[in-house]
C-alpha cells in the first residue's frame, strides 16, 4: 500500500514475509539501488524511524524498515518492567535475525534493489540485532550501529550486573554465545563497521562498544578506515543530527551514491 508520496521518495507500507515494514524510495531514477535495513530499539516501532529512513533514502537508498516481534503492528509488551525486558528482549533480538532472510527474499522479488549491496543499521536494540544479522550474512556489505552492542555476552553480563540480577542459564543463552558478533570476528572484516555511542549512556555500556572495538581493530589493520567507533561527549541514550550524517557519509563511502 502506497502512504506517502513527496518530491524525491516514495514511502510504502507493506507485509513482506508477513511481517509488517516501511519501504522507502527514491523517486529520481530507475536504477537498482543499495539497500538499508534499519531495526529500531526497544519499546519502539517501524515507524519512529520514519524520518531517519526519509532522509537516508533522499541521498540515494532504499531503505527497508521491519516492526519486530512484539512491537508495532505486531503486539506490545509491558516495556519498563525489566521482568517483561529479561524474558523477552533477547527472543525479540533472535526472532529478527531468523526473520531477515525471508523479508530479503520478498523484497528481492517486490522491489527494484540491489541484492549485492545491502547495509544493515539499527539503534540499541537494533543496532544489537544488526549486528547478529551483519555477523550471519558475509554478504551484506556494512553495518551501522547507534547505541548498541557488538559483543553481545559482555553487553548482557553489564547489564545485568548493573541491575544486580544475577546471571542465569536460560533458553535464548545458548543462542545468545551462538550468534555473538564477537564470537563470530572472523566473518567480519574486511567489511565496513561504524559504531556511534553517546559517552553518557545508561542504557546499552559504552564500555561494550569499546571493548570490542579493542578485540576486534587489529583485524582491520590492513583497512583502518573501514572500523571506526565515535564516542559523542555528553550524550545519553539518544540518536541525534550528528550520528544520522555520519551514517549518510558512511553509506556513501561504502556503497556508492546517486549524483543529482
């Protein structure tokens, strides 16, 4: 179904793999264009990146934009109760990455886009399931991460330790150590990695970020710029103007833009 319609993009809400998304496209040519996809965080829902997804698809990118489990059109969770958070964050995190191959397959075969050049994006939640997925799929070109984590067993032993919740051993654990981007480094370089942090971050550890940063920079020893981690002084857990146009310039680095 077609929602919007404006000078350069073309906004589209659509079931893709029965799973509800945003699709957004630039109208100024015909050409099999990258794709982002871009997960949001907890609590949150496809449409709250709406703006970020206008802006990037106005500088030359389809940007493709699911509801997770549990959220959005899909349902809702009692967000702030850290019981409902513990139970089922991480199912919501695992269910996303099984979910990413089937609304790849949709999109290949409904939209016009570049199967070869796809950028997985996210923020806190979403920049943890963009990760895993990043970490899945070798062919998936980039990975943007704003205020997540990349080291998933370190990200969850903080948090919980910062809750005085003692860790435990439980159905998604095993998947959790499965799927760890750290765990799986190998199958990253030399692949373009930007993380963006705010320094004051209670929610999702800057010091996660850091830590795999440190394990993971002498891979790119021979591509240091295709790894960088921004620290953004001052900031909480909160996107802002600054990280989207740093993404934009990396996805014109990586994937090649429209001249208009």
């Amino acid at each position: 179904m077609l929602s919007k319609q404006g000078d350069f993009i073309t906004c589209y809400r659509r079931e893709l793999a029965q799973i509800p998304c945003v699709f957004i496209e630039p109208k100024f040519t015909d050409k099999n264009l990258p794709t982002v996809f871009i997960f949001h965080g907890w609590s949150s829902k496809k449409e709250n990146y709406n703006f970020m997804g206008k802006i990037i698809a106005a500088h030359g990118f389809n940007v493709l934009i699911p509801d997770a489990m549990k959220h959005g059109d899909r349902g809702e969770l009692k967000y702030n109760d850290l019981q409902i958070m513990e139970q089922y964050f991480w199912q919501v995190v695992l269910n996303s990455l099984n979910e990413f191959e089937p609304i790849l397959t949709e999109l290949k075969a409904t939209f016009n886009i570049d199967p070869d050049n796809i950028s997985v994006m996210g923020s806190s939640m979403g920049g943890i399931t963009a990760s895993g997925i990043f970490a899945m799929y070798q062919n998936i070109t980039s990975l943007i991460v704003m205020n997540g984590a990349c080291a998933w067993q370190d990200a969850e032993n903080r948090i919980m330790n910062a809750h005085n919740i003692e860790p435990k051993y439980n159905n998604d654990t095993e998947d959790i150590q499965k799927y760890d981007p750290l765990i799986n480094k190998e199958s990253l370089y030399p692949r373009p990695i930007l993380m963006q942090h705010g320094e004051d971050d209670d929610s999702v550890p800057l010091e996660t970020q850091r830590y795999f940063y440190s394990e993971i920079k002498n891979l790119y020893k021979d591509r240091p710029d295709s790894i960088k981690l921004t620290i953004h002084p001052n900031l909480n857990h909160h996107k802002t103007v600054a990280m989207l146009e740093e993404a934009v310039n990396w996805l014109q680095s990586h994937h090649g833009h429209l001249n208009y």
